[in-house]
C-alpha cells in the first residue's frame, strides 16, 4: 500500500468478490470483478437492485471487455446473483473498451436498453466500426507518436499492428440508447441516482451518486490506488484534458466526506475529498517537474515520458505514459507557460516560454 492509500479507508478490507460471484457493498447494490488482459488486471462493475415499469430486475453498471471468458463469468454471475430476475438495463460510465466491451451483447442477452451519454456512446460506435486506427494503435497514432519522439522501429510496428485494437475489445455496439446527461436524476430501484459528468479521462464520463445509500459509483474519474488517465491521442491532437479533468474534480465537492467510492479498478473506499485533493496535488507536482525539465532544454514527450514514470513500462502502458506527457505538456503551452517547435527532425519539442 502506498503513502496515499494509508489515508483512505477501505470498509471491506481485503474483500473482493471471488470469479462469477458478487459481494454486497450497499443495499441493493452488488460489486463484480472481471479480468482484463492488462498490467491493470481487473475491472469492477456494479449490480443495482432495480424496477422498471412494475418489473422486478436488477441495472449492471459497466460490461468488461469483449472476451469468451468473460461472458463464460457473466452467466455464472446470472446464475448465481440474480436471484432469478432478469436485466432491465445497462449503463456504461464511458466508452473505453473494458466499461463498453460487452454492452452489446448484455444487451441483447436480455433484451435491455443501453444508457449512456451522447458523446462516448457516438464515439464508440465510430470506433467499434473501424479497421483504420482509434485509441492507441494504426498508422495514425504512429504518426502521432513519432511526431512526438516515439521513434523506435520495433515499437512503431507494434502500434501499427493494434489497429484493431478497439474493435477487437468492442465488437460492436448497440443501434440505439438512452442519453442521460450531467444533473440527471436517474431512479434506479425506487432511489435517486445523480448523474455526473466529468471530462479529461473520457469525452463525456459519467459517474453515479445516491445520496439515500451514501454511494458514489466513480468510473475512472476517482480511483484509490492508480491516477486516473489522462491523455492525449491522434484524434484529437491539439487536445489540452489536463485542466478539464482537474476541473471536473470539483463537481463531487458538495459529496459528503463519508461517501463509500466504488471505483472501477482498485478496491471501494471511503476519504473521496482527501482523495481528490492527492489527485491535485499530483498533477500539480508533475506539471512542475516538466517546467522543470523544460527549463533545462526543449523536451520531447517522449523526453518526459521517464520524467514523469520512473518505472518499466510495456507497449501498451508506454502509449498511455505518452499521452499523459503530452497531456502536461499541453496544460503548460495552452496556459502560455511553455512553447513548442517543430524540429527539422520532425519531432516536436518544448522550452520554457
């Protein structure tokens, strides 16, 4: 456990739901965990006790990825948790592939409407449909990278081959959804569901509070153990998410200080404002040491890129610690604090302005 984690609390402990099976956190509300094929192995998802139009059901927050295994988990969580009452609905915090990858086919498992908001359920049906790139993989985001300072043969290659790395993990998605918007009221098993949209991680995130059961469902936007990822990518180069994302941060203010936080990856915990405010504190230490680095000589991203992780880092992980470079590297151009030059290399690079 690091440093930050000792001043969270986590009321289960070392509790977690085993595979196929779910542990109860709140009334009504049950915490499934499903593998991912990441150095980030896990991911929860969130059952909710429901009635729709007099039928007795239960809501599933979040699907996983699209894999065998999972929809194998899935039916022995059907089986075993359900108590014999179907799907009413899906809701999907965002559209990154372990929360969307299997919206399509839970809904059509239990003839369930999908409930999302517009820009992710837009986005991830673009991308579910391509062949050419989206996210972190193709020829685009090797262009992307490379302009970046991600010149490595070896690895360039492997980010060409990867895309299909988003339809591979969503198929496909559903024809049709329900919008659901920040400030919306969502009633979900006879209680209000306040709807939160935060941006930066994810275009348009949604995250769940009830006041009555004293639970915030969190996504990505708040997680105890890991920061949550922000970044920048090729289909949307000149994109400056750092501040949104920081920004977003203060719309849980008003969220009482004993809120239980069921994150999507890590375990559920209470101490959110003591969270956010580590969250800011971090960022606002590493946007330091990239002025300070910048000040030193131009950097690339990719110069950042160990500024900022000091630890090994695989394909798959280096591609998001670019896009987080970027990321601060962008918060500090757009604020007017560093400027940037495109070298006769082709390699962009930024000096303290």
């Amino acid at each position: 456990m690091n440093p930050n984690e000792h001043q969270l609390q986590y009321p289960f402990a070392d509790t977690q739901p085993g595979p196929g099976r779910a542990f109860e956190v709140a009334e009504g509300v049950k915490w499934i965990r499903m593998p991912l094929p990441f150095a980030l192995d896990h991911i929860n998802l969130w059952l909710l006790r429901d009635e729709i139009d007099g039928r007795q059901g239960w809501t599933i927050v979040d699907c996983g990825i699209s894999r065998d295994e999972v929809k194998t988990l899935w039916e022995q969580v059907f089986e075993r948790e359900l108590g014999g009452l179907p799907v009413l609905r899906v809701i999907v915090t965002h559209m990154h592939p372990d929360h969307v990858g299997l919206a399509h086919w839970l809904c059509q498992r239990w003839n369930a409407p999908l409930w999302m908001t517009m820009t992710d359920f837009m986005v991830a049906s673009l991308w579910s449909s391509r062949t050419d790139g989206g996210g972190p993989g193709g020829q685009s985001a090797v262009d992307h990278f490379a302009r970046h300072g991600l010149v490595d043969p070896a690895a360039q290659a492997q980010i060409r081959e990867r895309a299909n790395y988003y339809p591979n993990l969503v198929p496909a998605m559903p024809g049709h959804y329900a919008r659901i918007m920040h400030g919306d009221q969502l009633r979900i098993g006879g209680r209000p569901w306040r709807v939160i949209v935060g941006y930066g991680h994810a275009p348009e995130h949604a995250s769940f509070h009830s006041p009555d059961l004293g639970v915030l469902i969190s996504g990505d936007m708040v997680l105890p153990r890991i920061s949550t990822n922000v970044s920048v990518f090729d289909y949307e180069p000149d994109a400056n998410p750092l501040p949104l994302y920081l920004r977003s941060l203060e719309r849980y203010a008003d969220l009482p200080g004993d809120t239980l936080v069921l994150p999507s990856h890590g375990r559920p915990f209470k101490g959110l404002h003591e969270r956010i405010a580590q969250q800011q504190a971090h960022h606002r230490d590493r946007l330091q040491d990239v002025l300070d680095a910048c000040r030193a000589q131009p950097q690339s991203t990719s110069d950042i890129v160990p500024v900022l992780f000091k630890r090994k880092l695989d394909l798959h992980q280096l591609t998001f610690a670019m896009g987080e470079a970027l990321a601060h590297l962008h918060a500090l151009y757009f604020e007017g604090r560093l400027t940037r030059r495109l070298g006769d290399d082709g390699i962009m690079r930024f000096a303290a302005a």
